[in-house]
C-alpha cells in the first residue's frame, strides 16, 4: 500500500446520499485513483497543495460525492494533512 493510497480513500470516500437524492459519481474510483494519487505525491514536498491541485481536488470531490465546497476543501486538506504527517 501506497502512501497516497489513504489520502485517495479519504478524499474519495462516498457521503451518505439524502433520501430519494442520485448518485453524484460519474467515474469509478479506480478510474479517479491514480490521478488524485499522483496530485498528492507531486506535492509532498510541498508545505501545503499547490492551489491549483488544490482546486481540482475540492472540484472532484464536489462531483463524486455531492458535498458542498467547503466540506470538499475540508476534506481535501485533511487528507492532505494526514498525508504530510504519515510521511
């Protein structure tokens, strides 16, 4: 298991879905997997995401699991933050 692996999980894990409400993920997460990991290893020499990263992030997270934009930058800076530290 990879390092990033955990911070893809995180990011990428679904939310529970409001009754009647459809699904909000358009790809599998193994299609989204590999790109999210390599965003985060491009970045652990860096003190935080790189904002565009960043933002692309928070954007997929947004799609995948229909949470509101700050929930997805809350979520995307956790897993970053766990991330750094696991390192």
């Amino acid at each position: 298991m990879e390092p990033t692996d955990f911070a893809v999980d995180r990011v990428l894990a679904p939310t529970p879905a409001p009754a009647g409400a459809a699904a909000a993920s358009a790809s599998s997460r193994a299609d989204l997997a590999a790109p999210v990991a390599r965003v985060f290893a491009a970045n652990l020499a860096n003190p935080q995401l790189n904002a565009a990263d960043r933002t692309y992030l928070v954007q997929l997270v947004m799609q995948q699991t229909g949470l509101p934009q700050a929930d997805a930058e809350k979520r995307v800076d956790q897993a970053f933050t766990e991330l750094k530290a696991a390192e």
